[in-house]
C-alpha cells in the first residue's frame, strides 16, 4: 500500500478538546476505508498567512497513513462531511519525503536526548610536527598587502582629479 500525508486544518471555533474528537473521526475514517494510521504530529492553534472562511487561525494536524490507490477518492469526499474541517489536503510520501521525515525525527530525539547527557571538557590535542613534503610547498598570495589609505588622502586624490577634468 502507498504511503500518504494528511494535513488538517479545523476551525478556531471549537476548542481543542473538540479539535482532538474531529481528528479522530477523520482518522476513523481512514481506517473505515482500510487504512493504517502510521504517526500523527499535533500543530496546535497556528496564525494563517491568509483568511480562510473569515478566521485568522486554526488547528493544524499531521497524520501519516497508508491506504489503498483506489480508497483516496473515496477519503476526500467522506472527509468532506466532517464539520469544522476547514481544509485538509492529502499527497503521496516519497522515498525521499520519508528519509526528510526520519532525519527530523532523530534530529528531536537528540534534541530531547541531549540536555540529559554529561557536558564533556574539550581536550586540546597536541600535534606534532610533520616534515613538509616537496610537492605541499604552502601557497604564496599573489595580491602584496598594501596599507588602506586615509580619508585625507582620497580626498586630496579626488580634488586633484576633479581640478584636472575641469581645467
């Protein structure tokens, strides 16, 4: 069965008690239809970039699910029934989407992971040194490093040229 992406979006209207019975019958739904939830990530209320049915925010929601080509169809216009379901929009996870998805996922574990672990004192090495190989002769720089010059000094340089322009 492919795999797939749900994102919800429900009114600001209920509350988020409500918002979480909404997300279930939606997700039921998927079941109903043969579905296998496989992980949900809950947004919470978010600001929209633009008014959607005149609200400003709403309730967003992520489910990850596999079901079959043939069922989406039928998803979309069951899903369409369910009240204070502003949008939702379905796609298809790649392979590549799926590796972005892990690769976030380990990133949280670490972030949860690491304050509990113990802070380790950086050591400086010692190195020693190394003869120079014949062909690793280290570069010259090309450019000589002059001195900037001072502000008088351009400003004497631009009188001087702009003397000359107009004589």
């Amino acid at each position: 069965m492919p795999k797939y992406e749900i994102m919800y979006l429900f009114s600001p209207q209920v509350s988020e008690k409500e918002t979480a019975e909404k997300i279930t019958q939606a997700n039921n739904i998927i079941k109903e239809l043969g579905g296998e939830i496989e992980k949900e990530e809950y947004w919470g209320l978010k600001d929209l970039t633009y008014k959607i049915e005149h609200f400003k925010q709403g309730y967003y929601h992520i489910t990850w699910f596999k079901l079959n080509k043939d069922q989406v169809d039928s998803l979309d216009k069951k899903l369409k029934s369910v009240t204070h379901l502003l949008r939702f929009l379905i796609t298809t996870v790649t392979e590549e989407k799926e590796a972005v998805i892990q690769r976030e996922e380990r990133g949280k574990i670490i972030e949860q992971v690491e304050p509990a672990l113990p802070k380790l004192e950086a050591k400086k090495l010692v190195s020693l040194p190394q003869e120079e190989k014949p062909s690793e002769k280290k570069k010259i720089s090309k450019t000589s490093k002059k001195p900037k010059a001072e502000m008088e000094d351009l400003d004497k340089k631009l009188e001087e040229i702009l003397k000359e322009e107009v004589l």
